[in-house]
C-alpha cells in the first residue's frame, strides 16, 4: 500500500467534499459524511478544516496512485469552480 497526501487551501473543503461525493456516488463507493471516495485499487479519504481541504490517498501500488492523483486533482478544480486551487502531493 502506498500513500500520498496534499493540503489545499480553500474555504470551501466541505463544499468540495459533498460535491464530489455526489459526483462519484452513481459508479463508486462513497460516505460524504467520512469524506471517503473508494476507487479500483485504492480510496481518497477528505477532511475540511476552516481554511484547508486535507486530502488522502491511498493506492494498492505506484501506478494506481499516480492515476487517482491526477483524477482527484482533476475533479477537485472542476469542482471548485472558478476557486482555483493549488493541489501538490507530497
């Protein structure tokens, strides 16, 4: 199991957090009130504090962690709107 983690500042995070999970609800496994997203191969765990949105990945190997960056980066911009947002794994 790998890992990788990025803190993002927004205003918005639980926001984001229901809107995603709403979004991937109809294909994935989703708790909006847990922030959690389960994919093929890994899951995405969300936590809104004030000003952050903390976000959680975890993957079966490399390779899968690589897809659900982009993916979740991807889906958090459209999201957000025209709130741009900053996501670097760490």
């Amino acid at each position: 199991m790998v890992e990788s983690r990025s803190t993002i500042a927004t205003a918005s995070g639980q926001r984001l957090i229901h809107r995603l999970c709403k979004h991937w609800s109809h294909k994935l496994e989703v708790d909006a009130e847990r922030g959690l997203v389960v994919f093929e191969g890994g899951r995405c765990v969300m936590q809104a504090g004030a000003d952050t949105l903390d976000v959680r990945l975890d993957a079966d190997d490399a390779e899968v962690l690589e897809r659900l960056k982009a993916v979740v980066a991807s889906h958090l911009e459209r999201m957000a709107g025209k709130e741009e947002l900053v996501v670097a794994w760490g």
